[in-house]
C-alpha cells in the first residue's frame, strides 16, 4: 500500500479543510479557515502547507473557500473550480491562479487522479470529487440536498468518503431557527440530513466501501449523541464509521 496519509483538518458550519499527502505530493479540498489556524491544524496533524500543489474547491460559500486566496497566494497554489463559476465571484479571493474542470470528466496530476461531480446546493456551481491518490479511492460529498445516481455510482467504487450528516431532522424541526432557514437547510438545494446519510450507506452493501466520516455537523442541528442514536436504529451498512465533531481534528489511522 502506498505511504498516504489524510486528516479531516475541521469541518462543520464554521470551517472546513481536508488534506491528503503522499511522499512531497499534498493537497487540500477547501479552507475555511485563516492561514495562520491552518498552519496550526496542519501541524497537529503531521503536514506541511508548503507540500501543497492544488487547492481543490467544492463551493464559494464562507466557510469553505474564505482562507482559500490567502492560502494560494502565499504558496503559489492553483485553485481547481468548476469551469463554470463566474470570474467575479472566484477573483474575491484573490488566488494565485485558477484551473477549471468540468464535471464528470477526469483529471490527472502525478499521483492524483480525480473526477469532479456537479452537487445541488444553494451556491453556484458546487462539486464533490472522487478520486484515486496512489492505490486508494476517496470520496468528498457534503453540501448536496440530492443524492444522485451518478453519486451513488462513484460511490461503489470508492474506499473511503467524507459524507455530509449536517442535521437531525428531530433537531432541526423543533429548533429555533426560523422557518424559511429550516427550509432551506433541508431542500434540494441545502444539505444531507443523518437520515440522507444512512439511506445512502445502506445502499452500499455491495460496493468497496470500507470507512466512512461522517462529517460537516451543524452546531446547532444535530449532535454525535444524535448521529449515533440514528445509526443503532436505523444503519444496515457494515463497515467503520468515524463522525468528525464540528471543528476537530481527525487524522488516518495507518
């Protein structure tokens, strides 16, 4: 097996990072956060920001690309994004460069390869990746309100994925956010429930799915006490699940 390591370096509604390494090859999916508390989180986590060669980006919402100009300028990184995203809306963060993609089709550079996915989320032009890096498959699907087949598919075929449980819906319906926000956060357009989250896994019983993080938890909508209770009573899937408290670190167990 090739020397990869990964950590999920924060994720929730705040902020969100992912970096995977292998040899002097890194790079990252998102920056949420400042440089300087990534650096931070790097650190803890065994990796260094200068290793990092692509910055791969899901959305423009705050709390996944507000550090990314920072991040790219300071270590001349290029920024991937959808082919379609608007030059104005990309130039706000004042990057280094840019590289677009267009979903569905496949990228390589050394040791990653990688096939963008079109999400359905209130932010324009919003991916997922699935990709191989060395000899292991991963996964990032958060910040969808959709499943789609085509999701489902890339899904069979991968090891491990970063899959979105932002709410309980128990949490979410008797909460105090105001209705027209309960909505959007569970419409098409918003995110995976814990409910989401299972349905999906019990499909993959058949697939080389083998680890799952569950991740990008609202602070305010759910909680591990209500993921774990969902997953005792309603989870068919049997493989290792880790759920990633909003704004920890979690580290690749090797």
């Amino acid at each position: 097996m090739d020397n990869i390591k990964y950590a999920v370096l924060g994720s929730g509604s705040n902020a969100n990072a992912y970096i995977f390494q292998k040899d002097n090859f890194s790079f990252i999916i998102d920056n949420g956060f400042s440089l300087k508390e990534l650096a931070r989180r790097a650190v803890i986590a065994g990796f260094e920001l200068s290793d990092v060669k692509f910055i791969l980006l899901t959305h423009t919402h705050s709390d996944h690309f507000s550090g990314v100009g920072i991040l790219s300028r300071k270590y001349k990184i290029p920024v991937v994004v959808n082919h379609l995203l608007d030059d104005d809306d990309f130039n706000k963060m004042k990057p280094f460069s840019r590289l677009d993609v267009v979903p569905g089709k496949e990228y390589q550079f050394e040791s990653l390869s990688f096939i963008p996915f079109s999400t359905s989320h209130d932010s324009c032009c919003s991916l997922g990746f699935y990709f191989s890096f060395g000899d292991e498959t991963f996964m990032l699907l958060t910040d969808t309100g959709v499943i789609t087949d085509e999701m489902r598919s890339l899904a069979k075929k991968t090891e491990t994925i970063f899959l979105e449980a932002n709410y309980s819906v128990e949490l979410l319906e008797s909460g105090s956010y105001p209705e027209f926000l309960k909505k959007r956060i569970s419409s098409d357009k918003g995110h995976l429930s814990n409910d989401d989250a299972i349905e999906f896994l019990n499909t993959m019983e058949d697939s080389e799915l083998r680890m799952v993080y569950l991740c990008h938890l609202s602070g305010s909508n759910n909680t591990p006490g209500h993921i774990m209770n969902d997953l005792e009573t309603k989870l068919k899937w049997n493989g290792n699940i880790k759920i990633c408290n909003k704004g920890e670190i979690y580290e690749s167990s090797r």
